[in-house]
C-alpha cells in the first residue's frame, strides 16, 4: 500500500497533468480553430504523453468542453470578486455590465464560439456544450 504522501504526489501530478492539457486545448482552440485542434496537437502542446492525454480526456469533445467549462468557472470567479470590489459610490450597474462585457471578449469567448459552431454538426460535443451551457445559464 503507498504512503499518503505517494498519493499526494501522485493525485498532484494528475492534477497538473489535467490543467496542462485544459490550458494547451484553449490555446489550441483559439490558434488553429475546431476543426484543426486535435488531441494529438493538444498533448503536444501541453508536454503529455497521448496516454496521459487519453487518460483524462478520451474524446476531443470532451477535452474542449471541460477546457472551455474550466476557464468559464475561473471567469466567472474573477467576475464575482470584481463585482463585489466595485466602490459602493459608482454606479453598480453600469460597473457590472462593463464587468460583463468583458466576458464576451477574448480567447475564452473565442474558444466558445468556437466549439458552440462545432456542436452544430457533432452531436457529442452538443450534448457536452448543452450540459456546460445549463450550468452558466442558472
């Protein structure tokens, strides 16, 4: 049996194995579209093995939506803590919708808009987009 700090090791090593991979796909994403991202490329870029690549991730649909849902969680941290920096004294809702306009801006946008065009034909990557959407959507 490993020793707690194997596993930690271990669990960390994945965890930045996963982060590396979700980064390298938006990167991907944005640089070369869709239809030119593969999961070989985005292995590639993130300095993965293809295994640890399908390890985590075994379809592109899957990849590029978990990056996407990864990075629109992160946003919308980033947006909350913005929000609830804005000065008492300015106009809250002008603040917010320029806070929020930000986020139609973008690599992340981009990479969105990427994959909802690719949903379009690809009932995978639909399903996948369909379930993240409802998510932001709440």
């Amino acid at each position: 049996m490993a020793s707690p700090a194997v596993d930690r090791r271990v669990q960390e090593r994945s965890l930045a194995t996963r982060a590396a991979l979700l980064d390298a796909a938006i990167e991907c994403l944005v640089d070369r579209g869709y239809a030119a991202t593969t999961t070989i490329e985005t292995a590639r870029r993130a300095g993965v093995s293809r295994g640890a690549q399908l390890h985590h991730f075994p379809t592109k649909a899957r990849l590029l939506a978990t990056a996407v849902e990864h990075l629109f969680d992160r946003r919308r941290s980033e947006f909350l803590e913005a929000f609830a920096a804005i000065d008492p004294r300015t106009d809250r809702l002008d603040a917010a919708v320029d806070l929020l306009w930000s986020m139609f801006q973008g690599p992340v946008f981009v990479a969105w808009t990427e994959l909802w065009v690719a949903a379009r034909t690809d009932p995978e990557l639909a399903a996948t987009m369909i379930t993240v959407e409802r998510r932001f959507s709440v």
